[in-house]
C-alpha cells in the first residue's frame, strides 16, 4: 500500500513539473545552482617517496633518511643513509579530494609535489603512501606512476621546459580503505545551499519547492524542506525530483572583473556609469647607459678607469579628456574606452580611478 501511494505521489510531481519545464526551456535546474548542506568534498594528504628519477630528484637528509625507513620496513638492512645514490628519488606531498559518498574500494586522483630541490618528477613512481584525514584516521593508500605533462631538460646551465614537472598526477592512484559516511540532512528536513548566495533566487527556489513540499528561505543562501512522510525512508528520490525542478534566473549583480597579471578585463552587461570626465595621457622616461673607459697616455702615471654615461630622455605623449554621460551602457563605456587609444593595463587604472570616484555602479573585482 505504501509503495502504490509513493508511486502516485511521484506520477502526480512529474505531472506537475513537466509541463512547467516544457513552458520556460530558459530557465534553470534547482539542481544546478545547488547543493544539499553538509553533502560535502574531503580533503585527505601524505608524505610519501617518488623514486626512479634520472638525476633529478633532491638532495635533501630527510629524503636519505626516508630511503633508509623505506628499505628497512621492507626489510633491507643499511648502515647509513647517505650509502643511497642521491638524485634518484624526491620527497612528496601527495594530495587527494574525496567525494561524497566514496565507498571501500574507489579509485581517485592524486596531486604529487615535491618538497625539497627536486628538479623534475618526469619518470618517476610514487611508492606506496598513506593518506590521511585532517583528523589522522587513514582514508586511502597512493601509489603509481607520476604524470607531469610536459618535459624539462637541461644541460650547461641551459634549461627548457613545457611544463611544470615538479608537479604531477596520477589517475585513479589512490584506493580507498573506508566508506565516507555522509549524512543528508537532519530527521524530518534537507536544506539546499545556493553555490552563490542570492536574496532573489533564493526566494525564488523556496516558492519554486513549495509546489512539492513544505518550504522557506531561512537566509540569503539556504532554503529547508521538510521531507514528505512518503519519502523520509527515500530521500535519494525526493531530491532527484527537488534538483530537476526548474526557475528563473535573477540578473548576476554588476561586476567588473580584472586580471593584472595578464592584461584581462571582463566586463558584465549590467555595468553603469554616473556622469565623469577621463583623461589620459602617457608619459614615458627613458634612460641609456653608455660605458666607457678612461685610458691613460703612454708612459704616464695613472691607470684604466671605467665609467658610465647616462642620457635620461621624458616623452610626453598629447592626453585625451572625453566625457562619460550617465547610464551608459557596456557598448558606450567600451566605445569610449578605445575612442582614447588605452591599452588593457590602462582601462585597468582608469577603472579604478571611476571608482573610487564614485562614477564606476559596479563591483570592481580584481583576481
């Protein structure tokens, strides 16, 4: 009898949210924009040994004394540590992101990086490591071979390279020894967690739910749903169907991202201006070093000097003053932008300087 009034249940949601979604194909699944509170990633980390390098591993005594403790654990007796060739092997840190629900037996990918002055990890194998949890507990055992993606040689001080090679991965090189357990929310309720927090959106995904089951936003990010009776023993089924209900996207706060370190400017369509005046012009200093040396006559007392000779030039390019009506939008502001010639790392500081006076209505984000 319960199973049939599940089965109804569901027959009469499906009903409800298909039509729905075939209404609004511009809309947004719950499910994308979401996740359930405490459904979580886990981060776990070792110390551990990559060996067979050709030459390019470190030099380290606690690398030597690591090589020392391995053999001994796999019961080779040595003497002394330093009997082992240096080079062929580095220290690592391996590092590793568990998901939810991991159980016994999974396979995840693993970062390897050295930790001393290894030069590369190009060719090496991770022995056996184990990899724990930030409260100690083991989760999972790494071991394989390391992949770098690229290559580095050198020879007579020369070095080049395609890659990073002090860092690598290796696929699926860790095992794990237990089962993640992972609780979905609490006895009669689950709270969905927005990826950003929203007010508008999160007010929407509560009225949205409220369709299916018993809803309210309890702050800018998070809404709770009390589980229906039928599915407090089933809540996998219950938040299939929460995740692939959909709603209206909200308008993304305006934004203005910047990147120095490249030159990059991302600029959202809903960025405005208040009115403003901008001038730029360039000024360039320039300064050449000529050496030279003071050669004595023949014969005469004195001795070879080496000096220098500096020319210090300053071009100033003409400046350009335009004007920045009010409300402009993305087109205009660009528009005006390229109208006084600038390059990227200018719009950079004149950016900054519309907003700190006041004319920039957006956030100003530099990464």
């Amino acid at each position: 009898m319960k199973n049939k009034l599940t089965a109804l249940i569901l027959t009469a949601l499906m009903a409800l949210i298909l039509p729905l979604q075939a209404a609004n194909a511009a809309n947004i699944k719950i499910g994308d924009i979401t996740h359930v509170k405490g459904v979580r990633n886990n981060q776990i980390i070792g110390y551990g040994l990559v060996v067979g390098l050709p030459g390019t591993g470190d030099n380290s005594r606690s690398t030597q004394l690591t090589n020392k403790m391995l053999l001994m654990n796999l019961g080779t007796v040595i003497e002394q540590e330093n009997y082992i060739q240096k080079g062929s092997s580095a220290a690592v840190i391996v590092t590793a992101t568990v998901p939810p629900f991991a159980k016994n037996g999974d396979q995840i990918d693993v970062t390897v990086s050295t930790l001393a002055d290894a030069k590369s990890l190009e060719g090496g194998v991770l022995v056996q490591t184990v990899m724990k949890a930030p409260n100690g507990e083991a989760v999972a055992v790494a071991q394989g071979p390391v992949s770098v993606g690229g290559v580095t040689a050198r020879n007579n001080g020369t070095m080049k390279r395609t890659a990073i090679t002090t860092t690598g991965r290796i696929p699926g090189g860790a095992i794990m020894e237990r089962d993640i357990d992972t609780e979905i929310g609490d006895a009669n309720s689950i709270t969905l967690s927005l990826d950003h927090s929203d007010y508008t959106m999160v007010s929407r995904i509560a009225k949205r739910i409220n369709a299916v089951a018993p809803a309210k936003a309890i702050d800018g990010s998070s809404v709770q749903i009390t589980i229906p009776g039928a599915f407090q023993n089933d809540r996998i089924t219950f938040l299939s169907i929460l995740e692939n209900l959909e709603v209206a996207p909200t308008t993304e706060r305006a934004r203005v991202v910047v990147n120095e370190r490249t030159g990059t400017i991302v600029i959202g369509s809903q960025v405005k201006l208040l009115p403003a005046a901008v001038a730029h012009g360039n000024i360039t200093v320039s300064v050449e070093t000529t050496n030279s040396v003071s050669q004595p006559e023949s014969f005469a007392q004195g001795s070879t000097v080496g000096f220098a000779n500096s020319t210090v030039g300053i071009e100033k390019e003409e400046g350009s003053l335009i004007k920045m009506n009010a409300n402009n939008n993305l087109n205009d502001l660009v528009n005006a932008l390229n109208s006084i010639g600038v390059a990227p790392i200018d719009i950079i500081s004149i950016l900054q300087a519309l907003k700190k006076a006041g004319s920039l209505q957006a956030d100003l984000v530099i990464i």
